[in-house]
C-alpha cells in the first residue's frame, strides 16, 4: 500500500504541534522574563511611597555613570581572559596525557575529572581551606620556602586571582572530557601517515590535530564563555565581592542589587547589557566562527 500523501500545509501543522512544547517552555522561563526585564530597566525604583515612574534610558545613563560599573565590568574582563584560555590549554593537555596508553588510565581520568563532580560551594569551602592565612596548606608549603603569609582573599591585589584559581581548577577536567571524547575519534593512521611524511610531532599537532578538534574547542570556548558570567557560587563563600570590590563579578553584582539592595531597576539594567554581550557571542558563534572550523 502506498503511503497517504501529506501536504505541506499538514506537515507543517505537524512541525508546530512538536515545536509548541518548546516554545511554551522557553516563553516561561526565556522570552517572558526577558521582556519583564528589558520593561523593568525603562523604570525608576518605587516604594510604598512614591511609585516607579517611567524614566527611560535614565537608568543606564546611571549605570554607566557609575565607577562600579567600570571596576565589575574589568574584574569580569580580567577574570574570562585568565579562565578561558587557561582552563582550555589544561583540558588540552590533560586529555592528551589521558589518552595515552599508561597503567591506570582510568584513575588518572578520574582524578582529573574529580574536581568537576564537587559542588562549587563544596570546592569553595575546601579552597577557602587552602587559603587561610598563616594556617591553610598554601601558606604552609610557602612557609617552608621562607614566605611569609598571605592574605589571599583579604587584599585587592591578590583576591581576584584566587578567585580565577578556583575557577581553572573546577573547570579544566570537565573541558576535558569533551576533549578526550574528540581525540578518541580522530584515526590513529592519520598520526602514522604524519610519521611517514617526516612530519614531528609538533608539526601532526599543529597542523592536523588541532584543526580536527577546532568544533570541540569552539563548542568549550562558548561553555566557557558563558561559565565567564554565570559561575558566582564560589564568590559567596571565598571573598562576597571584596575587598573593596576588587573581585566583584557581573553577575554576583546583579544578584547584590536585586536582592541585598532591593534595586529591582539597576539589577534589570545590568541584566540587559548581560543578555546583550551572551548576543553578541552567539551572533558571532552562529555567523563567523561555525563557518571556520567545520569542514565543508
């Protein structure tokens, strides 16, 4: 028996029926709350008293008026051009080392992906361990060296880099795992060929390695982009954004103003210029840099 013929109008009342849980889902939790926060931003900060008034752009003309913008703005600047790349080059070369035919190779995996499984609340207080002063491992092995303590979270110049740290710790063996997935697919006669033809191994690495996981390392770079503005957890227990707010992050300062300070405005308004870079990255994902490391 043939099959009943469809027509394009059927097919695609069949492709809005699946499409509508989707939808539906991402109105609640995406679209909606975006357009709440975008019309929330356009008003000044009401009370009992004196009600929310429209002002417009008022409030990011304030924003970007204002010194903490800059300094939060730079801490989240410094804290994505340290993590990011750093956190990349270790993935790299962790899942290198684990690939390799050794003894125990799963317990080195496992012992690279660990920190992944803890929670960063978990990771933030075991590090907050780490760096007591005078009394946490870091100061201890340093004092056997004859360094005086440290610090580490209680003075400007050092707390972001703690921060960043931690960061890198967590992040590069979940990175990792993309990336040893990835080399498990590339074909061992694709290194042999390379041997034959004179080619080092830096020269294999260069040229034909790391082209064929230019997708993973794009899909990990936008993961970690992202991780660049949303991972806040550990801020809450190792420095709250201090001192002096030389390690307040982006979003951890939206979350002070909404919910410390109760300034629903500024937190919307910092909320959108958020919302507006994540854009731009995906514009720039989707037009440009898809396009340059996918084979066509």
């Amino acid at each position: 028996m043939s099959r009943p013929h469809r027509t394009p109008r059927r097919e695609s009342i069949y492709a809005y029926l699946l499409l509508t849980p989707a939808f539906v889902l991402l109105s609640m939790f995406a679209f909606i709350p975006t357009v709440q926060t975008v019309w929330a931003s356009l008003f000044s900060k009401g009370t009992v008293r004196r009600p929310a008034k429209f002002v417009g752009l008022d409030n990011y003309l304030f924003i970007l008026d204002d010194p903490n913008f800059w300094l939060v703005a730079k801490n989240n600047l410094i804290y994505a051009a340290v993590t990011i790349p750093v956190s990349i080059a270790l993935a790299l070369l962790m899942a290198l080392w684990a690939n390799q035919q050794m003894r125990m190779r799963g317990w080195v995996r496992a012992a690279y992906f660990t920190p992944t499984m803890l929670p960063m609340i978990a990771a933030a207080n075991l590090w907050l361990f780490f760096y007591t002063p005078d009394l946490g491992l870091l100061d201890q092995i340093l004092g056997v060296l004859g360094a005086s303590p440290t610090n580490w979270l209680g003075q400007p110049e050092t707390a972001l880099g703690a921060v960043i740290v931690v960061t890198i710790w967590k992040e590069a063996g979940f990175f990792m795992v993309f990336y040893l997935a990835a080399l498990q697919t590339v074909s061992p006669e694709l290194r042999d060929a390379a041997r034959l033809e004179g080619a080092s191994r830096w020269q294999y690495g260069r040229r034909i390695l790391l082209p064929l996981l230019a997708p993973t390392t794009l899909f990990i770079l936008i993961n970690a982009l992202i991780n660049a503005v949303k991972l806040v957890d550990h801020l809450f227990i190792l420095t709250k954004g201090g001192p002096n707010n030389a390690s307040k992050l982006m979003l951890y300062w939206i979350w002070e103003n909404a919910f410390a300070y109760m300034d629903t405005p500024s937190a919307a308004v910092l909320t959108v210029i958020l919302l507006l870079v994540l854009a731009a990255i995906a514009v720039f994902q989707f037009t440009y840099a898809e396009k340059r490391v996918h084979y066509q």
